[in-house]
C-alpha cells in the first residue's frame, strides 16, 4: 500500500494566508476606538473655567438665596431653565422665575412658560396643550409677547413635545405633535424677537419628522434642546445639527451622578471620561452645546459640576472647553 504523504501549501499560498490575515488585523486596528487622549491646557483651565447652567431650575420649595450659594460654590456665573413647581404647578407659577429674576439679577437666565404650559396640560390634556386656540395658549402667547418686548425673559420653555417614555411620573408623561398649532405659534413668537425655545422631545421618529419642519420655519429662532433629546445616539444629533444651524443641546441627565447606573445607555460621559462619537461631534459643532446640570439635592449638584470639570472639559480643545462650559450661553442668551 502506497503512503501519501500530506500535502504541502505552495510557497504562493503561505504568503496569500498571511495576506489575509493582516487585512483583517488592518481593518479590526483601524475600526477600533482611538484612546481618549487628555489635553493638558483644557485639564489646566477646567477646575476655574466660570459655567453657564443651561438646567437650574427656579423651584418653588428652594428659595433664590440658596440657588446662588450652590452656583458660588461651583462657581456657576450664570443659571436658569424652567420653572419646578410639579405636582403643585396649577397657579402657573411664573411668580417663581420673577423672584428668582429679582434677587439673583445678571446671572439668572429666564425663561416663561414651563410652569405655564403644564397647568394647561393639567387642565385640558395634550390635546389643550397643542392647540393654539386653546384660551390658556391664548392667554400665555399674550403674556409671553409683553415678557419678550421687556426683555424680561431670555427664552421660553420648556415645552414638553414628547417625554412619553423618558419621565418616571406617569401623570406627567405626554406626546404632542412636533407640528401642533400651539407649537408653531410659540415658535413664531420666539423668532420674531430672536429668542429661544426649549424643549423635551425624546427622539421618536415622528416626533423629529414633525417638529424639524418647525424649527426650519425661521431661523432666527433657537431651539435648545433639553438632555439633548435624552435618548439621542450622537449619530441622531449630527444628523439634526447638520441641517439645523438654530439648533443647540444642554447636556444634563447625559452623565452621572444625575444619571442613574440604570440609565447609564443615555450617557454622554462618565467617570472613564467621554464616549468617543460624542466628543468628535462636540469638536465638530463646538458652537451648539451648553453645559446644564438638572442636580436637585446639594450633594448631586454639586457632584454633576465637578463630574463636568472632570470628566469632560479636559478631553476636549481648550477653545471647545471654554464654548461649552460657557461662551455659547453667553452668546446665545447675551449674558453680561
């Protein structure tokens, strides 16, 4: 019987193996994450860098007083967003951002409405809500337009859109049309004075596909969006922001400790610093991002201004640093 020996690769089919080989080394090496570097001027800058909180919240149960000693002590310059006044928001409230206005002065960024448009919720449902016949609509765009020729305010909102999945009380969850009457009449009213709306709306697709018609409508208005949609993929907000130069985000509930670890799939940054796709887009539109914060207890405010300084400011280039920790929102909001 006659042994065969094994056959032999070729001398021209070792070479075309490893060629091979390497190809998918190369593409896995090339796929592959680079290494969050630190940049030693922004690591230097970032512990004095002066913030501007795009999510304070004028809170009925926290007087103003103590809203400036938690901004002194993180050396916060500026603050506002919407006024907190759930569950007991009925009155509409805006006596709250008005005291808020008197006492804290230059550094208060307000705004009208939250407190406003979630009594009409309250009242008449999404439905009263979204329509701008609605009397209480009627009632706020007559004293928005008296509020924005003043000056008194620097924004409106937020204006709940969607929140339908992204708030733990089920009675405050809602889904508006992105398109609504009561939407686009706030939004008219808010570009002719060249100011801003604020809004919470989880990235649904009907919801971007109804409101994105809105915010092209007039781009002197500014549309700063809450959490920066919540839920968003960076992939999502490059995609908006390439087509929206008027659209702008705020960064809170997108990095611990506000953030829960069972929401940690939300986070922009965290403790290992940030995730890569969102740092390459906030160098890519480094005039669209705003810091906020959204701690509520002392402890979590002040945890989230630190987690910022630390955790994001030094990865990014010293001018981006500076934009986001404050020159966007004084630019946008005119902040002396």
């Amino acid at each position: 019987m006659e042994i065969v020996p094994p056959s032999q690769p070729t001398a021209r089919a070792v070479p075309v193996f490893f060629r091979a080989v390497l190809a998918v080394f190369c593409v896995v090496f090339l796929a592959a994450p680079k290494p969050l570097t630190i940049n030693p001027e922004s690591a230097e800058i970032a512990p004095e860098l002066p913030l501007a909180d795009l999510h304070l919240h004028p809170d009925i149960s926290f007087a103003p007083s103590k809203a400036l000693d938690r901004m002194n002590r993180n050396n916060v310059r500026w603050g506002g967003g919407g006024v907190l006044t759930w569950p007991n928001y009925v009155a509409g409230r805006r006596d709250v951002w008005l005291a808020y206005s008197r006492i804290l002065g230059e550094r208060f960024i307000p705004f009208a409405g939250q407190s406003e448009l979630n009594r009409i919720y309250q009242v008449s449902g999404a439905d009263g809500m979204a329509d701008a016949n609605n009397p209480g609509i009627r009632e706020f765009l007559g004293q928005l337009e008296q509020d924005l020729t003043a000056k008194r305010v620097k924004g409106v909102g937020t204006y709940f859109i969607n929140n339908s999945r992204t708030d733990d009380r089920k009675a405050f969850r809602r889904k508006v049309p992105g398109n609504a009457t009561a939407v686009r009449a706030i939004f008219a009213l808010v570009a002719r004075f060249h100011s801003v709306l604020r809004i919470h709306m989880e990235p649904d697709r009907d919801s971007i596909a109804a409101f994105e018609p809105v915010m092209a409508s007039d781009r002197r208005g500014r549309v700063l969006w809450n959490q920066c949609g919540s839920t968003t993929t960076a992939a999502e907000v490059r995609a908006l922001m390439d087509r929206n130069p008027n659209l702008f985000c705020e960064l809170s509930w997108r990095f611990p400790p506000v953030t829960r670890p069972n929401l940690a799939s939300r986070n922009v940054f965290d403790n290992y610093g940030p995730r890569p796709d969102w740092l390459e887009l906030m160098e890519d539109f480094p005039d669209r991002f705003m810091f906020g914060n959204d701690g509520h207890a002392d402890a979590q405010y002040d945890g989230a201004a630190q987690a910022f300084r630390r955790n994001l400011l030094p990865y990014l280039k010293p001018a981006t640093a500076r934009r986001i920790a404050y020159e966007n929102a004084q630019r946008v909001f005119d902040l002396k």
